[in-house]
C-alpha cells in the first residue's frame, strides 16, 4: 500500500475524532483546517461538527 493512498477513515477512527473534539470543546478555535485526502476531511468534519466550527481545507496540507 502506497503511503498516499486516500483511504477512508476507520471506525476506531471516527471514534478518536470525537475524543479529540471531547478534549477540545474548551479550547478558543475559530476553523478546523484539513488537507484533502479523504480520511483527514472526515476528522476534521467530525471534530468540526461536534464543536460547531467550519472545516476549511487546503491544498497547502497534502502530503508529498
């Protein structure tokens, strides 16, 4: 597997997100930035849902 195959983001993973917007409901964020492979939209989405934030993603965040 190439390491910049666009894979989806797993179970355990979704899970992580969530935590990961648990631990930073207190934080003072304004956007959540994410590169466009797939599986780093859906952490963002999910952690930028559950603190009601945008997820705004950018090209400058691909990997290379």
């Amino acid at each position: 597997m190439d390491r910049f195959d666009d894979l989806k983001l797993t179970i355990n993973g979704e899970s992580q997100a969530r935590r990961i917007a648990i631990y930073l409901k207190n934080e003072s964020l304004t956007a959540v930035f994410t590169s466009p492979m797939q599986r780093a939209r859906q952490t963002a989405d999910i952690i930028s849902q559950n603190l009601g934030l945008s997820s705004i993603e950018s090209d400058l965040l691909k990997d290379r």
